[in-house]
C-alpha cells in the first residue's frame, strides 16, 4: 500500500532525528486566496512529553519535515522555526504526556521584524535584499517585471515583500524548504507535466476523493472595480461588468513606482467574472498509485502550475492548469490527508508568448514580402493557434 513515511529532524541540533517522538503532524502551505497576502506558512507537530524530550525542541530551533513515499524518494518539504510549546501533562507518572510544538517559516519570521528607516535601493529586487537583511528567513526571488520604489523605509518586512508581491502579481512558491518568489514574468518556467489530478488513479495522475467548486462570487474574488495605491499615485479602473453587477470595490496598497494605473485595470478585469471556480480537493496517500505518489512528492518539494482535471455531475470533463494556492498536511502514524485550495490561470493570466500554456499566439509564422513589420518580418497565421488569437481573446 503506498504511503507518505515522515521524518522530523531539529537542524539547529545537529540533525536530531525526531521522528520517534512524533505522533502527528500538520503543516499549511501558501495563502487562501490569489488576492491574500503571504502572512507565511505554519505548522504543529504533537510529540511525546516525558524524561526530558521537550528539551529536544526550543524555542527558536529550526525544524525540518522530509516526507518519502513507499519504495521511493525522499523530499524536504518544509523548514520552520519553533515559536511556542504547549504542554499537555497527563496525571500518575505522566508518560503519556504529550507536547505540541508550533512553529513558523521565512515569512512569518518576515512579520516579526520591523525597518526602522531601512534603505532599498534595487527597483526589481527587493524581495532579495531583504532576505539578506533578515538572517533568519530564506526566501529565494526573481526579479519583478514592474519597478517598485526606492528609498529609506520605515515599514515591517512582510508587509513589504506582500506590496511588492500585489504590485508584480506574482506568487510565492515552495522549492524544498525555502521559500521563493515567483514573477509572472518566468512563469512558464513553473509548469508541471509530470502530474496530473483528476478522478482516477494512474501512474501519472492523483485522484482525488473529494471536490469542491466555489464560483467567485461565493469565495469573495468577484470584483468590477479596483483601486491600487502605489509609491506616487492612486489609480481606480472599472471593468465592463461594473454596468451589470454594480459596484464591487477591491483595493491594495503596492510597492510599485510606475504603471499603478495597468495594475489597477488588471486587477478589475481579472476578478470580474462572478462564475470562474476555484477547486478544493482531498485526498489521502494511502489511496495512490505508488508512482504517482513519488511524483507528487516531487511536485510538493517544487510546487508550480499543474494540470487538474474534473467533470461536473450530468456534465462533460473540464480539463485546465491552477495554481496550488494553499496545500494542508495533516500526518498521522496510519495515513496522511492532503487538502489542496486550487486556483485557476485565469486569476495569473500574465500572458507569455508562444508558451504552450500561458501563450497567446501559438501559430505559425509566415512572411509577407513587402510589408515592414517594425524589422520583426512576419505575421502569425492564427488558424493554426491553439491558444486563442494573438490579442489573447
């Protein structure tokens, strides 16, 4: 029977393999919703309390979690630091005693440290020097494809790397156990293909045992109206739908020192279709191909963009790429239960072109002699796209 085999191991003291003491585990990857902000991911791990294991774990200490799937390969999923212990003594001599340990990863650490008048100098990567200004998060970034401002700020560090975030439009991905800042601009460099989520259960595809659909204008992403302040202006651009729903107000505070305006529009024409569903899927490990198993186990070590697959009751089968907007682990000795929130690329449409999956040409060029085309010397034949026409409508 294939099944998630954990380990726990206390880095900060020299590796100290936990495991043996551990009775459950739960940890929370990413955020609830595409316009949320990265308040960080957390965890809680039950152990056992008697004899002087507590002093396995302390306050501060960075933890591990490693997850390896029968016959398979091993992957870091996760690396936090202890913030608390609760201890849950039991009467008599107390050796069923239990302790649970919460802990919190880079960009919770990131909400616990306040700049006082911190000097950012980088327009497109900021992300990277306030990694290097906090010792104790690790939060690997690419550039941003909008310029953010620069200056002396005086500000707490998540909230800046979440304005910055707003302003780019980019997510926060999990590669092993640091965090890492995704731009939209290298988006097509986050595409899965080795997996798939559907209905059955195949070498290349998890099934999942439950899902849910909830439309936009039940999981508060339906908006026809935006406001966006940045460095130097505040920006309201309403979309098309705002003559039919009515006002439906989203407002953010960004980063960036240019294009307020574009962020605003995007913002307003994205979130306006009340009827575009977001994905909520449970599944257990025990109930996985064993191949499928070690791919997801990869896939959770480098989360990207990957194929889900359902068909509604009476319905046909809809098949489209999301976005794993929030993952939860809940481990025990016997099985561990995943739950995955699942966005769809419609709310990261930040077109690339000639991407298989982001791309809006994706036909083939021919040359017209003759006609000047800015010296790029072709046109694209869109009757051979499979991606929508060149407009990406």
């Amino acid at each position: 029977m294939p099944k998630l085999t954990w380990k726990v191991s206390n880095k900060t003291q020299a590796n100290l393999n936990l495991t043996q003491y551990v009775r459950s585990l739960n940890f929370t990857l990413g955020r609830p919703t595409p316009v949320s902000p990265y308040s960080g991911n957390s965890a809680s791990i039950t152990m056992s309390s008697y004899g002087g294991i507590e002093n396995y774990v302390n306050v501060n200490d960075e933890i591990e979690f490693q997850a390896q799937p029968t016959a398979g390969i091993n992957q870091f999923l996760l690396n936090a630091r202890v913030t608390s212990r609760t201890f849950d003594d039991n009467p008599g001599t107390g050796v069923n005693s239990t302790m649970t340990v919460s802990l919190n990863d880079a960009m919770l650490q990131a909400g616990m440290a306040n700049f006082q008048s911190q000097s950012l100098v980088s327009p497109d990567d900021q992300i990277a020097e306030i990694d290097v200004l906090l010792p104790q998060i690790q939060i690997f970034s690419y550039p941003t494809g909008v310029e953010m401002s620069t200056g002396t700020f005086t500000t707490n560090a998540n909230q800046r790397i979440n304005e910055i975030i707003a302003g780019d439009r980019g997510v926060i991905s999990m590669s092993s156990t640091f965090s890492q800042y995704v731009s939209p601009r290298v988006f097509d460099e986050f595409i899965n293909t080795d997996i798939v989520f559907g209905r059955t259960t195949s070498a290349s595809q998890i099934a999942y045992q439950d899902l849910v659909r909830v439309e936009a204008a039940s999981n508060s992403l339906f908006y026809t109206q935006a406001t966006v302040t940045g460095s130097a202006s505040t920006e309201t651009k309403s979309s098309a739908a705002l003559a039919t729903y009515g006002t439906r107000t989203f407002t953010a505070t960004t980063a960036q020192s240019q294009l307020v305006g574009q962020t605003a529009e995007w913002y307003a024409n994205t979130f306006s279709d009340p009827e575009v569903v977001m994905l909520y899927l449970s599944f257990t490990d025990v109930a996985q191909n064993e191949s499928a198993l070690q791919k997801f186990n990869n896939f959770c070590a480098l989360i990207e963009f990957v194929e889900v697959s359902y068909t509604p009751p009476g319905g046909t089968e809809v098949t489209g790429y999301y976005w794993p907007e929030q993952m939860t682990f809940n481990a025990t000795t016997s099985q561990t239960t995943i739950d995955m929130l699942m966005t769809p690329l419609t709310y990261y449409a930040n077109f690339i072109l000639n991407d298989t999956v982001f791309g809006i040409l994706g036909g083939v060029p021919t040359y017209e002699s003759g006609i000047d085309y800015n010296e790029v010397d072709y046109t694209y034949n869109d009757s051979s796209a499979d991606n929508g026409s060149r407009l990406g409508v």
